[in-house]
C-alpha cells in the first residue's frame, strides 16, 4: 500500500518586538518558556504551541467518523472500502489484514473527495468469500480498527467451473438497482421490464463462453427464450472463479418491437459457489434513446433527451455515429437464479 507521508508544517516564532522592564527600568527582551504561548503544549505538539525548540506545531484534532463497512458487517468481496472524515485527512494510515491468517492485504491508494475528507479504497486483488478481516485507521495517533466478513459469494465454485456448463440464469431488468442516471431508477425499472438470459456454454482457464438472449415469462411462472430475437455471444469473457466480466461492443433490447441500442455494454457478476445463483452484478452501457421517441408521442429522435434535460440528466455522443442521443446507464447489486432445464440456443435472424 502506498502511504501519504505526514507532512510537518511548521511556523518559526521569532524574538517579539515588544520589551519589558526589569527592576532597573532598562527594557529587556520577552522569550517564550518551555510552556510555549497560552494553551502550550508537550512535547509531542497534538494540541498545538510550541515545543522545547521554540517552533509553533499545528494541532492535529482530525477524527475518523464513519466507515463503510462498519463493525460486524457483512459485505460482498469486492465491494470498496469507504471512510470518512471530519477534516483533511491524507496523512491516515490505512492497513487491511485478512483476520484468519494474519497475512496483510494489499490496497490500492486511496481516492480522495470532498477536500480530501472522504476516501475510497480498494484491495489490489478481490478479498476471500466467506472470510473476517481487520480494518485498521490511524490518524492523528489514534487507532480505529474495524472487523468485518465476506459473505460466502467469492468462494471458488464447489465442484469446479465445470458444473455451470448449460446453466442459464435470469436477470431481471426491473428488479436492479439503477444508480445512472441519477434519481431516474424507477422511470428506468419500470421501462427496461424484458429478462435477460445469461447462459453458461463452456468455461476454460481464463475465459467463459456464454451467450445472452432476452427471455419471456410465462403465465405459469416460468421463464423461456424468446425464439425470434438474436442471441449475444459473449465468448470469451473474463473469468477467475467464480468471476466473470462481460464486454461488448454492442447489444440491442427490444420493448413493444422497439430496439433500444446499448454501446460499450459491460456485464459483470459472481457465481455463488454452489452454481444456483448470480450475485453482485453489475450492468452499465450508452442506451441510444432515439428509437424511444415513440414512448412519449413523438417522432423527434431528440425528445427523449429533451425531457431528462428538465431532471438535469444530460444524453452524450452515441458511439455509432456521433449523434447525441445516447444516455449512460449503470445498474448495480443485480442477483439472478438459476432457471432450471434452460439451455440458452444460438439464434440469428438475419
């Protein structure tokens, strides 16, 4: 872990141009103590004053207030560490340790915010499932220690990445957690309804093979592959189990026959070691909204943008062609369950 080192400020007190007299009524030269000036301090300088050298320290008076996660929480393995401070804070000392064995973790440097009061980490490699670890913060010499556990999700696969071959798992568009745009969550969830599918085809060391398709749920409960959209290919996706991270250059969602693009599409979640489920997904891309016109009565491929201008969300270029009719989604804490006896099938339609 890199640390800030602390850095001393310190302001030299000259000799004060100001005399007293002595019993002779000859002016003398006023000379600080080994008290310093009024409210002085010891040695070590914490509240402020001058030392035995005479030189003026500031007070170091920052405290740790709140931490995320907090004490005897239970996290997701690769959810970040968030602190937060009541003053400037970059000289804290910021140490992670893996409570079952000992062995130190090592963390990214932090980020700061908020005039450096606000600070997020993050370990250089994902932490354990199932596993309790120290948080330990030292600032202005004191020590706030912290202990926290993973859940069971980012332990490998119980009986090996094999066992999710011909799995398919649903994602449910409108039960995630929406967070971009802004305060637009529950327009999005009620708008992106359609299931997506996520089917396991082959996983090798380092790569998965699987393939999405949007999904359609039936009257008795079920879930099924709808047989006349294409299907994604996501081969050769990122995998260290029980991880794996979707990129793609592009998929298309339709809604009531209407095809909303998604540019630079990016899906990413963890296998729970038994292979029922899926946790801690995350979801984000470029939506282009121009084909959405008609949800709202218009023709103009603009009026969507238009109208989230009112909310202060603002569409950016699109990809494709530049236009700026493209607005950035992201989803996160997306959970998806197996649906039992679905193998998702390859379809093109062109």
């Amino acid at each position: 872990m890199n640390l800030i080192p602390l850095i001393a400020l310190a302001v030299g007190l000259g000799c004060s141009d100001k005399g007293t007299t002595d019993d002779t009524g000859e002016p003398t030269t006023d000379i600080t103590d080994d008290t310093g000036p009024t409210g002085g301090t010891d040695d070590t300088g914490t509240t402020g004053g001058t030392d035995d050298t005479g030189t003026y320290t500031v007070p170091c008076e920052v405290a740790l207030e709140e931490t995320t996660p907090e004490e005897g929480d239970e996290i997701f393995y690769r959810d970040p560490i968030e602190l937060e401070f009541d003053g400037e804070a970059t000289t804290a000392v910021i140490t992670l340790t893996n409570a079952d064995t000992s062995e130190a973790v090592s963390l990214d440097a932090p980020t700061w915010d908020n005039l450096d009061t606000e600070a997020t980490l993050a370990p250089v490699d994902a932490l354990n499932g199932n596993t309790n670890y120290t948080l330990s913060v030292t600032i202005c010499d004191v020590t706030t220690e912290v202990n926290f556990a993973t859940s069971s999700f980012g332990t490998p696969l119980t009986d090996g990445s094999a066992t999710l071959n011909d799995r398919t798992y649903v994602v449910k568009l409108s039960e995630v957690t929406y967070t971009e745009p802004a305060g637009l969550g529950f327009v999005l969830a009620g708008t992106l309804t359609v299931p997506i599918l996520v089917g396991v085809q082959a996983v090798q060391k380092n790569t998965i093979d699987l393939i999405g398709a949007e999904g359609i749920l039936a009257n008795e409960g079920y879930y099924y592959q709808n047989p006349n959209l294409d299907t994604w290919d996501f081969s050769d996706a990122t995998w260290i189990d029980p991880f794996f991270s979707i990129d793609a250059e592009s998929v298309s969602i339709s809604y009531d026959d209407i095809d909303i693009p998604i540019y630079d599409f990016h899906l990413e979640g963890t296998f729970s070691p038994d292979a029922s489920s899926i946790g801690g997904g995350k979801l984000w891309g470029l939506g282009d909204t121009r084909n959405m016109a008609g949800f709202v009565a218009s023709t103009d491929p603009a009026a969507i943008c238009d109208l989230l201008v009112l909310s202060g969300v603002y569409c950016e270029p699109c990809p494709s062609d530049k236009e700026p009719y493209c607005l950035y989604l992201k989803a996160e804490e997306i959970e998806a369950d197996q649906e039992p006896d679905l193998i998702v099938e390859p379809v093109v339609t062109d």
